[in-house]
C-alpha cells in the first residue's frame, strides 16, 4: 500500500456576506483543493458542492449563544486534520480578518509549523451595504467610516461605539442586533434620536430583511418587521441615501397636521 505525503496547509477563506456568488475566484479554487473544509454557520452551503470528491467537511458554527464548537475547539481541529489530511480550509462568512477570530486560527496553526494563507472575503460591513446603495462614505457628509462589534467578551458595548458616537462617522455595527436597544439609548442620550438608521438582516440571501428609520422609531419599526440575528447595523447621514428613506420622508410630508 502506497502512503501518500501529507503537506499540511491552512488556508482561510472569506465566503463573504452570504450570497454564494460573491465569494472569490481565488476561494473557490481553495475549496476545490482542500482535503478537509471546516465551515461556519453563516456560509452558504451551495459553496461545499465545489469540494473535490473525498473531501471531507465539518460544520464548526457558532452563533450567538448557540455554540457548537468552541474557538479552542476549531483551533485544534485545524491543526489535527492539517497533520493528517493535509489541506483544511477554513470556510468564513464574510472576511476572517473582520471579527472573523482569523487572526487567533492563524497564530495556532503557526505555532505548531503549519504553513498558511488567506483569501480574503467580502465583509458584510461594506457588502451588505453596498448591495443596499448605502455609501459608508460620501463627499460632504460622512469622511470615514467605523466598524464595530455589538459584542464584547464582557457582554457590554464597546467603548469604541461610545467614541463613535460622537462623530460624523458612519458606524457599522456587526453581531450587535440584540444591543440595538442600548445602542438606541447611547444615541439618543447623545442628541442624535433623529439620525438615519438601517438594520439589514440575512443580508444578500433571499430572505434578507431591510428595516429603514431614525434612530428614535427603529426598535418600533423592527419589532412590526419581526427582525431578527443574524443583522447589522448601519448608522449615519448616508443611511438617507436609500431609495427606502426617501420614500418615507416623502410619505410622512403628504401626512396632514392639524393644529388647534
């Protein structure tokens, strides 16, 4: 019986936001390669159909707080089946550089003499958005743009979203749906309840959700919507330019005030 050599490779691949379209060719071509996939839960599936025939995938998922395998977990079982199949590739939503914990997987398999690599993703920062013809940037009214997790390790907001608040920056807000209520309160105990907002949730999928307002009626509107994780959080001046927010705008101008 002939053994095969065993070349161990980590190579961490951005599936992006979620649409099986918008993954790279570049990714696909490391599916294609791969001994062994470990894939998140926010990837779509129809990417597995590229892997080569005996590959072997194992669904790593984690969301929220229904976890199925912890970070050590995947840190280990990447280094186990590089050892012994060879190639794992390690299937992301979105980029695994953005809140990804890409940067943690990378050291580990480094530590134990594992070569790796990455192709970067579409993040759902600047995809989601940008499918939405939401500017995160835009001459005269936002000069950059922030983006921020809604979840700490401590289970409070992040002090850089305290920070951004104070700014004209837009500030995206990944994995932070169930805090848009404290998120609201920090706006508005800033003056800021009349500043435009989007919630965009299964974004880029079929079942994507789109809920647009200002920050004092968002949780209203999105509880009317039944919006739910997984979502982000836009908000800023450019949120007003969606074709959605005009319309309302439009709307609320046709509405007759009576006065007494």
């Amino acid at each position: 019986m002939i053994m095969r050599e065993i070349n161990p490779l980590l190579t961490l691949v951005g599936a992006g936001p979620g649409d099986p379209e918008l993954i790279s060719l570049k990714g696909i071509r490391a599916i294609r390669q791969a001994d062994v996939i470990l894939y998140d839960a926010l990837i779509n599936e129809e990417l597995l159909d590229y892997a080569k025939a005996g590959c072997t995938k194992i669904y790593v998922g984690k969301r929220a707080e229904r976890l199925s395998t912890s970070q050590d977990q995947i840190n280990q079982l990447i280094v186990d089946y590089a050892q012994t199949h060879g190639h794992v590739v390690r299937l992301k939503g979105g980029d695994p550089f953005v809140f990804g914990r890409g940067g943690e997987e990378i050291d580990f398999a480094r530590s134990h003499g594992i070569p790796t690599q990455v192709v970067p993703g579409i993040s759902s920062s600047t995809g989601l958005t940008a499918l939405q013809q939401i500017p995160t940037t835009h001459r005269g009214i936002s000069e950059s743009y922030w983006v921020i997790t809604g979840s700490t390790r401590a289970g409070e907001l992040s002090k850089d979203l305290k920070q951004a608040v104070q700014t004209d920056a837009t500030v995206i807000v990944l994995m932070g749906y169930a805090r848009l209520n404290q998120i609201v309160h920090l706006y508005t105990a800033h003056g800021k309840d009349k500043l435009p907002i989007a919630v965009i949730q299964n974004g880029s999928l079929p079942n994507e959700q789109l809920v647009i307002g200002r920050v004092e009626d968002i949780l209203e509107k999105a509880a009317q919507q039944g919006v739910g994780a997984p979502a982000i959080i836009v908000l800023g001046e450019v949120v007003a330019k969606h074709a959605a927010f005009h319309e309302l705008n439009s709307a609320l101008k046709d509405i007759p005030v009576f006065h007494e």
